[in-house]
C-alpha cells in the first residue's frame, strides 16, 4: 500500500495523525477502533478506521455499523470538550443504517437482546464479538483490497439461523454472499461450520 | 479584576519558607503521548502503567528515561488501571470494564474484552465510570458518576435496557442503570452492586485490610467531599440512586433519607482541604515515604494532595484529615475552573472564605489534576493529572520523600474527653503545654438536598492539657465534645525540638462517634445555633480572621508585617506588602476605615495590593478590617477575641 496519503491528512489530533503515531509502533495497514461519542449514534459508539481513506461508526445499542464513509476521522472535538462532544465525520458517507436490531436469531421478527463482548484485531481486520438472545456472534469488518468498500461477515454457532433486515442505499453497491434473501431486503444464514455471511459495502461513486 | 487579584499572589510566595521534606519531580513524558493521565499504576514487576484522556494505555519499565510502549488505544475515557500482569491490564471505560490483553506477544492489545457492562450509560457527560481496585476476595471494585440532582426521584426507566430514543437527552435524571453506586465485578464478569448514595465517587480505594473505600465529590446531599467506608447494602446520602435498590418502594422524604443515611469517615471540607477529590491510596510503603505509614493519601482537583489518619471508634471507621502539599493557587484554580456557581454548592458565595485559615505550603510545583494515585514499589507517590479542559495542569508528577523527617501531626485521636495528637517528632514542651496554641472549634454540615454551608460553628474550650513524657504527644481535654461535628485543630507556631515549625499546622477530625458509642442525636438537617444576622452591620473580626488567613496572609504575612523580597545586585528589593504593625503617622492603620475599606476593595493602583472587591462582599472587607485593627492595631487584643 502506498504511503504517500500520510502526507494529505492533516497532521493535529485528526486520526490522520493517530495513523501517523501508529506508522512508527504498528503495521498502518491495520484497522483502529476508537469508543467515543459518535454522531447520530447511541452512546458510547465506535468510531472505527479501516484504511487510509475508509472510516465507518459502529453503535452496539442500534445494533450495528450505523454509517461508512470515505475520509477520515476527528476525535479533536471530543479530546478539546469539557461536556461531551461527538467526534466529526470527515469525508463522504455512502452507506447508513437506521433500523434498530437489523440482526435477528431464530426468530426474523423478534428483536433480540444484545449483549457487548468486547472486540479482537486481527490481520487487517478487526473482529467484534456479542450475543444476541445469548447466542455467540462474531462480525468481522476489513477494507476491501482496492481500500474503498467494505467486508462485513458474521460467524454464527451450527444450526443457528441469522437474519439480517437490509437497507436501501442510494449510494452503495451491497451483495450477500453465504445467505439467501427469504423477503425483500431481508436475508437469512444458518451457521455451519466453515461458512460465514458476508456482506460487500462499495460506495457508487468509485465504480 | 478577580483574575488580576490571583495572578498577583504566586509573586510573593518567595518570601516563605519551603520545607524540603518531600520533592516533587517531573515525570517527562513522550510527545505522542497525550498528558491528560487519567490513571496510574504498576504491574507486579514494577512497571509503571498510566491511561489518558484520549484512551490510550502506555506502558514503561523506566519512568524517568523509558523508552514508553503504547499497550491500548481507543478506549473510551478510561478513569481507572489495574496491571495484573504486563499481558493482561483492566481499565474502566465510561461504558464498561474491559481486560486488555496481548494474545500474540508483541507487546500491544489486541483482545479488548467486555468484563462487565451491567451498567449503562447515555450521552449526560457526568455518567463518568470510576476507580479498578482488588477488593479481599480479588473481584473489581468500581464506581459510577450519577447525572441526576436534587429533586423527586425519576423511575421513568427503571430496570431496563437502554432505549435509543432516550439516550441523547442531556439525560437528567438518567436512565442509565446503577448510577451514584459502588458496585463489584468478579474476575468472570458477574456485577453485583454494592452500595448506593453516591454523587460522583471519582476515587475508589482498597484498603490493606481490605475494606472498600471511596472519595465522594461535594453537591447535592452532599455538602462537603468525603471519604466514605463503603458496607455492602449500605446508603450514603444522594437520593436518586436509590431507585436501583431492590427494596426502593416509591418516594421518599429528607426524614426517610436520614435515616437510611450512613456519615462519611472522614469529611473533607470543602475548600481548605479540595474541592474534587480523587483516588484515595494506602501508604503501604513500609516508611520508604516518610512517618505516615498506614495512612491515606488522597489527591485533589485543586493543587492540594491530603492525608487522611483512620481509627475505629465503636466498631466504626473516622478520623482526621490533614493537608499534605498544598499549594495557595489552589483556591484560584477552583475559581477559574468550576466558576463562582461550582464553588458556591454548597456554600453560597460565603464558601469562598473556607479557603482559609492556614497558609499553605507555597511554591510548590504540584499541579492541579491530582485525580490518580499510585505508590511504586520504591515507595515513591505517583500523581497522575488531568483537569479535563476544566484548567492547566495535565501530566505525572512524583513525590519522593527526602529522608528528613516532617513537622508534622502524625494522628490525630479521640479520647475520652478530647483528642490526642501525636506528632513525628518530638515538639517544644512549654509551647505544647501551652493553651495559646490550640485553636479548636467545631462546626457541622447539614444534610440537605442542596447541600449546606458550615453551621453550628463556635469555639471549642481546651480545659486541659496533658503532655507526654516524650512530648511526642499531647492529649486535650475539651469541654463539651460533642458527637457529630467536624472539630477543626490550628495550631499557633508550634515547633519542634529541633527548631522546624509544624508544615501544615491544621487538621480536621470527623467525631460521628465519641468512644463509647454516642452519636449526634439532633437534627440532621437544621442548624441549632442560629447564625446571628450581620444586618446590624456589626463587623466581626473573628470571621475577618478567616478571610485575612486565606486571602491576605501570603503578603501580609501572619505577624501582619508585610514586608518585601529581598533584591539582588540588580533587582531593587521588591515591596511585598503593607505592614500593619507600623505606628507612625501616615502608617497603615492611622488611616481612616473608609480609606483602608476603599484600598482593600478596589486595590493600591500601581501597588502589587489587588482589588478584592469582586471576592469579598462589603460585610466580608468590614470583617476583615475589624480584624486588622483587633490584631494589628494600637491595641491588640487578637486573643481576648480568640478565646
């Protein structure tokens, strides 16, 4: 991956430099996760850098990644706050969710109870784990090879039916792989061992 | 005009003496490195571990030349670290306890993993998650900030999950779960909460018995700062937490409230000793830091680091606080962060002139931001700092103490009739066998919803005095020691053997219980001396005592001299201030009142003597005049209006 979008971002507690920090301790290429307040975003959401140029916000209480978008991400509102300030959406969005629990188990149409686990880096990815209704999930986030869309893939036990309730976007190609679309928009997986779920999130603009 | 009259009083520190008994060092820190530490401590192999603001853990094994590693990053405003191993380090996050861990050995996190999250928070910027201590049986204890104020207690959203649509509201009151409590967590993630009444517990510490600790923050039901020993089940005086009890059946009124109430061990007057305080820590140095061991030590938002000494009386912890360092900016850092309206919770306007009586040890470089402790292995304090925007002073400092012994009270305890206090060496016998170097008096705080100013204030009588043959120690006999009270000791120029003045000559004692077992038995919530109106006009320089120890004795200097800064070769000695003890014409005090009352009110132009009349209320300069006059006048009567 070429080095030189160091030089465009702009250098103050911008994550550009967060990226820049991390040139000198880690590999760049791999993702950053920030809990913070995020814009349209229940509390205590994550502000998460994927690459250069790919930045998305995933919000746990909504249940799931709320906006992706081309740019970057600016905790200086937050750092400089005294009362909470949500960090700052650097670039175009080209995907949003809104529907509250998107996810369902077993059940397409019960919301589940969701619990936080915590997350995991991992290669260029990172991985976030938590339950619903008590069944073990883990979603995987990574830039796309080319840097500018998005894999999403879930694990989910054997035997357990996943349901995904999809939303229209105006300004994202999204293809499913390793489910079937039971309705309109609405796309179920069964776990099985081996075999995940896997969305594909690229912005219009860059096809 | 109120900033000019602070930024002036740091010029004439100079002139007082410094006891070098504890250093006070710079930890430098690397660059990249955010210096708003919200969280120190060390590993087991003595590695120092700190978290900052912007939710980053650093990690070294040599502060003052590390190379420092960053462990984390991304957490979301961590207040509290615990190291159990370099692999495996906790931190609370404002939404939840997280276990870090290094799974692939390259020295950085990469498995953030959820602890424990049963608690939950909105976007109220006050739902702050405190304190990672071990308590005896190895489960986390922690804290949560509680949003809501005084008033009826909301059960709009009790006991369950967060709604979305709620959660943005600048949420007072809140529906996060278990705010204003200590709860515990143990190592597989199960969360109990403990106990209830908190405002904003912003210290959690473990005793080396392992009893639970925390440090609450003056407000609403809480009218002065705290140490409170925490008993699982119990309540400590805020309101709203209460809807979280499994036993809560509906409102409640101040009478109900009192008595579910547990006291605080030791109260903390607001002003003179802080204003926010943080993380207490046991000095379980073994002497490596000095005479205290044992105690506890407790760091302030202001430039103030306290000391607390506990006993059990009847079964129940209280004790006395004492300064430690604490610097006179202290008062000018509360002013220019919290404003006038922060600092007047609960004292009105009138709180300013608890920030008084003493003068601080002066010029010492601590910082303000003391919010976080830790003790490293060579005995040495850690002082991780942050204001978090509210001021200037974010960083670590570390206090080393020099070998020589402080003039100090070492304890301060109750006895039969009064008080024993020992001290860390050896003190002038007659001076201790002397009435006029005691000051005593009593006051309490009331327990109300909006909090309360000190009341039932009076002079307490010293009707004996028993040295010891060691004179280490004195034992005081008082008159009428009454439960329930804060006693407040100063002592007049006392001195040790060798010749050094006690460092910090004050000391506050929480008497909730007399030795056998008595507690205060009048109302919790009103005053029973009724404070006489000044309406008359009758100024009092007892109160002007007060003011002159707090906002002129720096200049004046406490033998009302003034005096100046020495100069050098080429610096003319600077003039420090007025001396009132002068009795020649065109002196200080042959000046008329309505002369002297416009120089303390609108300042000398052109003079290092600042305005005052932005800080203190006509009544207050009439007080503090009176004074003046009574202490430094033709006639000094100062001790006939002492005693």
């Amino acid at each position: 991956m070429s080095r030189a979008w160091t030089h465009a971002v702009p250098w103050l507690p911008i994550l550009g430099m967060q990226w820049l920090t991390c040139l000198c301790m880690t590999n760049a290429a791999e993702p950053q996760v920030f809990r913070t307040f995020m814009p349209e975003a229940g509390p205590s959401a994550f502000g998460v850098v994927l690459g250069p140029d790919l930045a998305l916000c995933y919000d746990d209480l909504r249940g799931g990644v709320n906006q992706v978008w081309l740019g970057s991400l600016d905790l200086t509102p937050t750092f400089q706050a005294k009362i909470n300030q949500p960090a700052t959406i650097k670039g175009t969005v080209f995907y949003k969710e809104g529907k509250v629990q998107p996810l369902r188990v077993n059940d397409a149409t019960k919301a589940p109870e969701r619990r936080f686990k915590g997350y995991r880096y991992d290669k260029n990815a990172v991985i976030f784990h938590y339950t619903l209704d008590g069944v073990a999930i883990r979603e995987t986030l990574r830039a796309s090879d080319e840097g500018h869309g998005m894999m999403r893939s879930w694990s989910v036990p054997e035997g357990v039916a996943l349901f995904f309730h999809a939303e229209t976007q105006p300004d994202a190609h999204v293809t499913f792989d390793g489910g079937e679309e039971i309705a309109p928009g609405v796309w179920r997986h069964v776990g099985q061992s081996g075999k995940s779920f896997m969305m594909v999130i690229k912005p219009r603009s860059k096809s | 005009m109120r900033k000019t009259a602070i930024t002036l009083i740091p010029l004439a520190l100079a002139s007082l003496a410094l006891a070098n008994t504890y250093e006070i060092e710079e930890i430098p820190l690397p660059k990249e490195m955010s210096p708003e530490l919200s969280g120190v401590a060390f590993t087991p192999s003595g590695k120092l571990v700190v978290v900052n603001r912007h939710g980053e853990v650093w990690i070294t094994a040599d502060a003052k030349s590390g190379p420092w590693r960053r462990f984390a990053f991304g957490l979301h405003e961590p207040l509290g670290v615990l190291a159990l191993s370099e692999e495996e380090i906790l931190v609370t996050q404002r939404p939840e306890l997280t276990r870090l861990r290094d799974t692939n050995g390259d020295g950085r996190a990469d498995h953030y993993e959820t602890v424990n999250d049963d608690w939950c928070v909105t976007d109220n910027w006050h739902e702050f998650t405190f304190g990672l201590r071990l308590d005896r049986d190895g489960e986390f204890i922690l804290s949560t900030g509680l949003p809501d104020v005084a008033g009826e207690i909301n059960t709009r959203f009790p006991r369950v999950p967060l709604h979305m649509e709620k959660v943005h509201q600048e949420a007072k009151p809140s529906p996060g779960r278990y705010e204003g409590w200590v709860m515990k967590v143990s190592r597989d993630g199960r969360m109990t909460p403990l106990a209830s009444g908190f405002r904003a517990a912003a210290g959690v510490g473990v005793s080396p018995d392992g009893d639970i600790f925390v440090t609450d923050q003056q407000g609403d039901y809480i009218a002065t700062s705290t140490l409170v020993h925490v008993r699982p089940g119990r309540f400590y005086g805020h309101a709203a937490s209460l809807k979280w009890r499994d036993d809560y059946r509906g409102p409640v009124d101040l009478e109900m409230l009192t008595q579910l109430r547990t006291p605080e061990a030791v109260a903390l007057p607001h002003g003179t000793m802080g204003g926010s305080p943080g993380e207490p820590v046991w000095d379980t140095t073994g002497g490596k830091f000095g005479p205290f061991a044992g105690q506890v030590f407790i760091g302030d938002f202001t430039k103030l680091i306290s000391r607390v000494f506990l006993e059990k009386v009847a079964g129940e912890y209280q004790g006395a606080c004492f300064p430690f360092i604490r610097d006179a900016v202290g008062l000018a850092a509360i002013q220019a962060n919290s404003g006038a309206d922060n600092l007047t919770i609960p004292a009105g306007k009138d709180g300013l002139k608890y920030f008084r009586d003493v003068p601080p040890r002066t010029g010492t470089p601590l910082r303000p931001g003391n919010m976080r402790m830790a003790f490293a292995p060579d005995g040495s304090l850690y002082v991780a700092q942050t204001t978090r925007g509210w001021g200037q002073g974010d960083g670590l400092q570390r206090i080393v103490w020099t070998k020589k012994t402080p003039v100090e009270i070492a304890k301060m305890e109750v006895t039969r009739d009064g008080f024993r206090l020992t001290f860390t060496t050896a003190m002038e016998a007659a001076q201790l066998r002397d009435a006029k170097t005691y000051r005593l008096g009593r006051f309490r705080f009331l327990y109300l919803p909006k909090g309360s100013p000190r009341v039932d204030e009076t002079l307490a009588e010293i009707t004996g005095i028993r040295v010891a043959a060691d004179h280490r120690s004195v034992e005081l006999a008082v008159r009428d020691l009454q439960p329930g009270h804060i006693y407040e000791l100063e002592l007049e120029h006392l001195r040790s053997v060798g010749g050094g003045l006690v460092e910090n000559p004050q000391a506050f004692y929480t008497l909730t219980r007399l030795l056998d077992g008595r507690t205060f038995t009048g109302p919790m919530s009103e005053p029973r001396i009724i404070a006489e109106q000044k309406a008359n006009g009758v100024p009092d320089p007892e109160a002007g005592r007060r003011i002159y120890g707090t906002f002129c004795v720096i200049c004046h200097q406490p033998d009302g001299k003034g005096g100046a800064l020495p100069g050098t070769a080429d610096t003319p000695a600077t003039l420090v201030a007025a001396n009132f003890t002068l009795r020649d014409a065109g002196s200080p005090l042959s000046k008329p009142d309505i002369e002297l009352l416009k120089i303390i009110t609108d300042g000398a132009p052109g003079k290092p003597m600042p305005p005052f009349g932005s800080v203190l209320k006509p009544d207050e300069i009439r007080d503090v005049l009176a004074y003046l006059r009574a202490a430094f006048g033709e006639t000094n009567h100062s001790s006939s209006i002492q005693r």
